[in-house]
C-alpha cells in the first residue's frame, strides 16, 4: 500500500506530533474562566427578598408574590435579594438562611456580608440581617 508519509522524514513527524500535543495541553488554559471575584469585606444591600425560583422562571416580585415566595423559601428553594435590577443569591455561613428569611419575602431589608461572583452569578455569602 503506497503512504504519503513514508516520504516525510521522521523529525518533521515528531515535530508535528509535539506541537499538537503541546497545542491541546495548552487548549484548556485559553478557555479557561476567570477566578471567582470576591471582594474581601463586608458589603451592605438593601433590597426585595425573593424566592429565586419564581424570580428568575417569570419575575416574581412585590406584595402580590410575597405568600408564594415565602411559602417557596419555606420548602428549600434558593433564596435571594433584588437591588436596583440585580439579584444575588443569599447564603448564611456555610448553610442556608430560608428560615429567617421566609417571612420577609416580598419586604425590603438590609443583609451584610461577603459578595461573591462567579460565573455570572452573584452571592451574598456569610450573610447576616442588618435592617428589617
């Protein structure tokens, strides 16, 4: 059977072959993500509590969703805070927060804690209640 590559000689294959392997090694590190950003302080918002679930699926905000959105809570679902267009999702330290937060859902109120970012997601992480 007649090869094409039986007439390169053997240090342009293994060039080739070097190259490519070094290329897809390489690979993941272009498309690799940016680090979570987190800013190491404390950081006060004041917003809406909201059921994630709701919120994000069709926009659920205000008195007119505060039952379904405590009820929500209540049961498990994610839990967050609405600010000036922008939601975070809420977590105490290390552990959920649906408890407190349930009863407020559809209030305005003031968390403090570390603000997270990744992936396009925002979190309110170590969060405390500053002002119901």
């Amino acid at each position: 059977m007649y090869s094409t590559t039986d007439r390169i000689p053997n240090v342009c294959k293994a060039a080739v072959v070097l190259a490519l392997t070094a290329g897809l090694a390489a690979s993941p590190l272009a498309f690799a993500e940016e680090p979570a950003k987190s800013d190491s302080g404390s950081k006060e918002i004041t917003g809406e509590i909201v059921d994630m679930m709701c919120y994000v699926d069709h926009n659920a905000v205000g008195a007119k969703h505060a039952e379904c959105g405590e009820k929500c809570i209540k049961n498990g679902g994610p839990v967050g805070i609405v600010s000036d267009g922008k939601a975070y999702l809420v977590v105490g330290a290390h552990k959920p927060m649906n408890d407190e937060l349930a009863p407020l859902a559809g209030k305005t109120v003031t968390l403090k804690g570390k603000l997270a970012n990744n992936g396009g997601v925002s979190m309110l992480e170590n969060a405390e209640i500053v002002k119901k």
